[in-house]
C-alpha cells in the first residue's frame, strides 16, 4: 500500500533552461513538503542521471536551447523497461500537448500554471508510477479483489488507490459505504473516515430510493455495468462533474443460497471533457478573433430582448456600426494589423455600453449593439457619440499610429420592425445613408428620427455658443412669507436669450446641458451671476435680498462647488447669509457622505441650504437629519391639486409637520390660486413661491417690486371672532336661493357653491363649520364630495340634502362617517333651520368654546 510518505519521498528532478521556472517549481514542492527534489538547468544531464538515480517524476520542459524535451524523451526511453516514462511537460507551448503526449510524456501542464492544478498532478502521477509494477492489470485484480474481499483486502485496496478514478463500495442492504479509494476521497475533499461516514445520497449517488433499485436482484450471476453521468458534490459543496460506472458483484452462494452483493461505483471526472465541449460550443456562439457574440449568437440574443421588450413595453435600439476605410489599413499594414485594430476596437467598443446590452461581431470590419431603452431615442445617440468618441484616440499597431472613424445606423424596435432580421437589416441601411453623408457620422432608419436628431444637435451647438456669447441670463421669482405676507427672497431661474429665437425657458434647454456636461460651467456661472446681482441689490435701494441657487447633481459631482461659492462670495464681497442653494434629494443622496462634508463647511460660513422639489426622492430621513438643511420645497406635484385632492394635502401636511419637527423652514412652490395660498397659510406653511403672488421677473422689475413693498392678502381667518360659516353646495341656483335666504335671518356668513370644484375653493379660503350639499351633481356626486371633505377637513359637520330617492350611497357614506345627516327634498323651513343650529351647536361643543355652544341669543327652545 502507498502511503503519504512513499509520495512525499519520491525521487522528483525539476529540469527548465530558465532558473527562474527552476526555483519557483522547487520552492512549491519543497514547501509543500516533498523531500527528494533534484533540478538542473541543462538538459543533456538527465538520462545519466535517471540511470544512475532512477527519478520517480521528471518535471520537463520542452523548449530549451541545445537539448530540447523532445530529445530528453528520446534519450530516456531505452532506460525504461516498460513504456511508461514518468515525464510530466510544463511549457508554454500549448500547441505541443499531442507531440508531447505521442513522445511518451505522461501528462501535459500549460504555462502559466495553477499551482494546486500542478501539485495534484504530479501527486496522481507519482501514486501511479509507485503503483505501476503492483497494478499492471488493474481490472482483473479489482474484479478478483471484489470476490475474494476478506481474504484479500488489503491488495484490493493497493488496487483502488492506484487509479485517479474515484471508487465507492456500497453494501446494498444498508445503502452505507462500504469502502472508497485515495481517488474518492482527493475528488471530493475529504478524509476516507469522513466519506465513510456520510450517506451515498449526500455525495450525490443517488437517492436511496435508486441505489436500493441498483442493487437489488437481477437474476443469476452479476448485473452488467452500466455508465451515467452525473455530479458528485464536494466538501465545499462544489460540484464535480463525472462519469459513473455501476456494476452488482456477487460472491458465490453459501450452502442456504445466498451470496453476499456489493454495489460498486467508479466515477471519473469529466471536467476537461466538460470543459472542451464548453470551447467547442463557445466557438460555435462567439468571434475566436474578438471574443464577441458571432451573428449567430447575436441575431437569438436579439429575439430573446424583442421577447422581453414585448411583455415589458420597452425599447430595444440596434446600432449597425462599420469601420471607415478598413481596408486601407488591411493593404497598406497587412492583415496582421487589420485583425489587432479589430481586437483593439472591440474592447474600446464593450467600455461604451453598460452590463446588459450585448456587443457582437458580424463579420469583417461590422459590428452591432443591442440596446434596451426605457426612455427616447436621445440614449441611443448618447451610445453612438460614445461609439465615435472611442475611435478618437489614435490605435496603436506595432508602433504604426492608426487614426479611425465609424459610421453608425440605429433601427428601433417597434418603431422601425418587430423582428431580429429586419430590424438589422434597415440598421444596415441606416449605416449605408450615415457613409453616404460623408461618414464619421450615425442616421437612424426613420426620417422623422434624423430630424429630431439633427435638431438636438443644432441645439447643443447653440448652447456651447450662448457660454461664450453671454446669452445666457437670470429672472427672480420672489419668495413670500405666509406669517408677514413680505418678500423673504428670491429663487434665481435661468433663461436663454437666444438669437433670433427670444427667450427660452428652461425645460427646453436643460435637460440637453445636464446630458452634455455643460450644466457643471452653467452652474459656476449661475452663482457667479447671482452673487453679482445680490451685491448690485445691496448697493441700491432695494437692499439686501435673500437669493436661491439651483444646483445639479452633475455640478455637486463633477465641478468644485465649494470653491466656486466661497469664490463668487469674496469677489463681490456678498454676505454669505444672502446666498441660499437648492439641491435635489437625488443631489444629495449621490455621495452623502461628501455632500455633507462640503453642506456643512458651507453653512459654517453662513450660506442656507435647502431640498427643492422634496418627496419626489428617495432621501432617508436618517440622512435627512445629518444634512445642514435649512429649507423643505414642497414639490409642486403635491400642491397643484392641494385643495381637491386628500392624498396630496396629506403629504404636503405630512412635510409641513416632519420638517416643523426638524427645526426646518418650508417653502411650498408652484401656488397660482388664493385658496391653495389660504390653505397651506392655514396648515402653518411658512412660504409660498409661485403665480399668485408674481412670475419670475428680470432684475430691475424684482427690484422695484421689493422696493413697492407688495405684499399678500390678509388671512380672512384672523378675525377676532370667527362668525358661523355655512357653505350650501348645488348646481341648482334656484335653490341656492332659496336656502341662502332662509338662513340669512339666522346672521350665519353664507357661502355658496355651484359645485364641488367652486366648494373646494371656498372651503380653503375660509374656515367652514357646516356643509350642506346636494346629492345629484355633474362630475361628483355630494357623497363622493362630502368623503373627500371628510380627509381634508374632518371637523366640519357634513349633510346631504336632495330629493334623490337612492340612498344606498347615502347611507354608507353616513356609516362611513362621512355624513353627519341626511334631509330630503322639499324641505321643511322650519325643521331644516332647527336642525342646521343643531349641526352649529354640535361643531361647537365638539371643537369651538363654550360660549358658542351656549349662545344666550340662539333661540334654543326650536331644539327640543
């Protein structure tokens, strides 16, 4: 029997030209504890030695000068009685494995090596060459072994460990391991006591429920073999792909007629194999010069996305790129060259996409993106300038500089087609119509798309001019304090005066400077600009003027924000406490952990900041509270319907209350009627910004209008003594009227409504007690008014009046609480009147004082 010992003292001889491979090959060996390890530069040494010293291993590598390996074998061969040369070859010649496997070679190892793939096989080599002379018949002896197992156990176990085949011994009656080899046991990582120990199912066998079928009976003498395969699980839970050999032994009958069975397994792993048919099928799928998806494997990617995009509503963009004047390399370099700048472009080419879209080779100098859109087709231009932007950089092919442009078609699915082929194909065209046009250019396959194209581009080229021509230039929408009704500053919003065209608001010019990077100088300008005006206000009449600053996540990212404010502070002497910047949640959460170094140092001079456009982000609050935040913008989505629709006063309230709980200002921006003002004054907002109060205004106008001291409206809710407020909701005025006059005589303040838009109005320019409301009206009906009322106003009490007989709705809405009462029409004057004191005498003792719920001139006995 081998043991770990005999290996370890095996006689080993290391022998490579370059002492370099010499050392590192002794230095793993001897480390690793082998004891007899010989090495020699020259190769002509060898054979003598092997006579004399009769090497275990012969670690040999092939190309050296004056003797190469192949000589080496040849010179070995007569001292070895059998042909088996215990010769394993390390080279860096892969090419030569077949040469040196036919030369006598045992095993074949590529440089550069994986160490522990190294130590294994010179470990398996070494079993065998130790087992070799024990074991020349290996399949007799094992099957012999098997019959006469008591007898002979331990030669049938020399048998088992001499193969690198992993062997397990099943008994089939306890399904238990019965015995495994040295081979098992390197295959999966364990000890031999371990594999004992463990169930065959684990190991991955095979169930109980099979292995019980495999070694059941099967007739007189023993079952055939069978072969499978499968994957054997190793102790790191690796799987270890093999081929399983299965056989039922049976020993001869006993005098009663039984016979012991046992289940033998021999697995041998596949993984090269495996690993071969892998190459084979990745030759099939990609490019062998680039290593891209070939046209075959990029036309079923491409079904597979429209497949995608069909269920998804998505986009999917092909970029058809060919290379211009490709073959002027080719015949002025040679084909050598061609196919490096192929190699060279590919890799540029695979930087310019992100991880889910697919770049393939098509064939000669053509290659094609795959793109998945979720927007327009500007991200597609985006790629194809990223595409150009690549070839700007001089390729370098054995030290010849080589200059290079593309030209790019770009078909879109499902505009263009709906399927892979001819979607290509009109790529392919595009292409064709982007050379014709002088090349170094791209064309998409719709016409309608060149145009909008052409007109971005147009535009982006007029921007960079309006930096350098001074087109650019600042309006200032005032900023109202809700508790003074005074201007508290001002919101500084870009504009572009462009030649010939007038002035250009921001959502057309924007979004085109943040895609192009220009928003970073755009930025420095603005707070250049605004620190310029804030110091000509302070010189002037008008004074000092609190003015707020936009800044883009591009500017916080790319630019030096610090230093362009503390820049533009000193160069027009402006105290910092006059400069405010709005930053966007997405602003802030990009690099929190920076934003907020740079925020607070900011503020440690003076300047305020605030979050525009909150609650449309993704900030967490545990973050919020570690910014140096001075101000919440309510975003305008939530205030636009603030007074008809109950979940966007929710959230603007739900931000009043967190940022009031913060210590936080709030600004609500985008107000352009009275009662979304009345309402946010009278939920404690503490500025509005927006139409109502003024539009965005050129300097010297926004001057002269803090100079005229303008202000807001007073609060109609600051009376003294608010008066009872009845609001009658009906699209019927006859009966507006009516009732209008019956409740004059009772001195409440009376407000009417012709529906439930002009009730909502009403009912956030004044504060209300009681509402009554008909049932039948266009557009909403009174329950489904007086339930929206209930979310936005729940102390106010709510009664339906109307001749409407269905009062299935009626009557949930009341068990919903959404309806204090319910009276039909024609009513009773009297009664309605007792009972509307009723309704003022219940918001009363419910919400108001004592001395209204007991009004001495309310005539009382109408109650009872």
């Amino acid at each position: 029997m081998i043991t770990p010992t005999d290996i370890l003292n095996a006689r080993i001889l290391i022998v490579d030209d370059q002492a370099v491979n010499v050392q590192l090959l002794e230095y793993l060996l001897t480390t690793t504890g082998y004891q007899a390890v010989s090495a020699t530069t020259d190769p002509r040494v060898v054979a003598p030695w092997h006579e004399q010293h009769n090497y275990d291993l012969i670690i040999l590598d092939l190309h050296m000068p004056g003797m190469n390996g192949f000589d080496v074998m040849d010179a070995l061969r007569p001292l070895e009685a059998e042909a088996y040369l215990p010769v394993l070859v390390v080279t860096a010649e892969p090419d030569k494995k077949l040469a040196a496997l036919e030369a006598g070679a045992r095993d074949f190892v590529s440089k550069p090596f994986d160490p522990v793939e190294v130590l294994t096989r010179i470990r398996n080599m070494l079993e065998v060459r130790l087992m070799h002379r024990e074991a020349t018949n290996y399949n007799a002896l094992l099957e012999r072994t098997v019959r006469e197992r008591t007898a002979d156990l331990q030669r049938f176990r020399s048998a088992m460990d001499a193969t690198a085949d992993a062997i397990f011994l099943i008994d089939p009656g306890s399904l238990a391991l019965v015995d495994v080899n040295d081979g098992a046991c390197r295959m999966l990582g364990y000890g031999r006591q371990q594999l004992l120990a463990l169930e065959p199912s684990r190991l991955g066998l095979g169930s109980p429920e099979e292995l019980a079928l495999r070694g059941g009976e099967a007739g007189d003498g023993a079952r055939a073999p069978q072969l499978f395969e499968r994957e054997l699980t190793r102790q790191d839970l690796a799987g270890v792909p093999v081929e399983v050999y299965w056989q039922l032994q049976r020993e001869d009958q006993d005098h009663q007629g039984d016979g012991q069975r046992t289940l033998i397994c021999v697995a041998r792993d596949i993984s090269e194999r495996r690993q071969a048919e892998e190459r084979l099928l990745h030759m099939a799928h990609y490019d062998s010069l680039t290593g891209l998806p070939n046209r075959t494997l990029f036309y079923q990617t491409l079904a597979d996305a429209i497949e995608l995009a069909h269920d998804k509503e998505w986009r999917i963009v092909v970029l058809f790129i060919a290379l211009d004047r490709f073959k002027n390399i080719n015949d002025s370099l040679g084909a050598g060259a061609g196919d490096e700048l192929l190699r060279q472009f590919s890799s540029r080419l695979v930087q310019c996409v992100r991880i889910r879209d697919t770049v393939g080779r098509l064939g000669g100098d053509e290659f094609a993106l795959i793109l998945t859109m979720t927007r327009d087709q500007q991200d597609a231009v985006l790629v194809a300038n990223e595409v150009r932007e690549a070839l700007r950089a001089p390729f370098d092919l054995e030290g010849h500089p080589a200059a290079l442009t593309a030209s790019i078609g770009i078909a879109m699915y499902p505009d263009d087609a709906t399927d892979p082929e001819t979607l290509v194909k009109y790529a392919d065209t595009a292409m064709e119509r982007a050379k014709q046009a002088g090349r170094d250019g791209y064309r998409f396959f719709t016409a309608g798309m060149n145009v909008q194209v052409l007109a971005r581009l147009d535009l982006e080229m007029a921007l960079r001019r309006a930096l350098d021509e001074d087109e650019l230039v600042l309006y200032y929408q005032p900023k109202v304090n809700l508790t003074t009704g005074r201007i508290s500053g001002v919101e500084a919003l870009l504009r572009w005066q462009r030649p010939g065209v007038g002035l250009v608001y921001p959502a057309e010019f924007v979004p085109v400077l943040e895609d192009t990077g220009l928003i970073v100088r755009v930025g420095a300008w603005i707070i250049e600009a605004a620190c310029r005006q804030i110091a000509a206000w302070n010189r002037s009449l008008v004074g000092p003027v609190h003015v707020a600053v936009n800044v883009s996540s591009r500017q916080f990212v790319e630019g030096d924000l610090e230093a362009e404010v503390q820049s533009a502070l000193e160069r027009h002497k402006v105290p910092p406490e006059l400069l405010e910047l709005e930053l966007t949640e997405t602003a802030l959460m990009s690099n929190a952990e920076r934003t907020i170094g740079v925020l607070q140092r900011l503020k440690a001079i003076g300047v305020k900041c605030a979050i525009d456009d909150f609650g449309t982000g993704y900030s967490s609050l545990a973050y919020l509270q570690r910014f140096p935040i001075d101000k919440l913008k309510i975003d305008i989505a939530f205030v636009r319907d603030i007074t008809t629709n109950p979940n966007d006063a929710a959230i603007a309230l739900a931000i009043i209350s967190m940022a009031h709980s913060l210590k936080l200002r709030v600004i609500a921006e985008g107000v352009e009627s009275r009662p979304q003002l009345e309402y946010l004054r009278r939920n404690r907002c503490d500025e509005i910004q927006g139409y109502f109060f003024s539009r965005p205004l050129p300097a010297d106008e926004l001057g002269q209008l803090v100079e005229a001291g303008k202000g807001l409206p007073p609060d109609p809710g600051q009376a003294a003594e608010p008066p009872q407020t009845l609001l009658i909701v009906d699209d019927d005025v006859n009966v507006l009227s009516s009732l209008h006059r019956l409740f004059r005589r009772d001195g409440y303040r009376i407000l009417t409504a012709v529906s439930p838009a002009e009730g909502f109005e009403l009912l956030a320019l004044h504060p209300v007690q009681v509402i009554v409301c008909d049932q039948r009206m266009p557009i909403m009906s009174g329950t489904e008014f007086l339930s929206k009322v209930k979310e936005m106003y729940p102390d106010t009490i709510r009664i339906i009046l109307s001749g409407y007989t269905g009062l299935e709705a009626v009557l949930d809405s009341i068990n919903r609480g959404a309806i204090y009462r319910f009276y039909t029409k024609p009513w009773d004057d009297t009664q309605l009147r007792d009972n509307i004191r009723l309704a003022f005498h219940h918001y009363w003792l419910m919400h108001g004082s004592g001395r209204r719920a007991g009004d001495p001139n309310e005539d009382h006995t109408a109650l009872a």
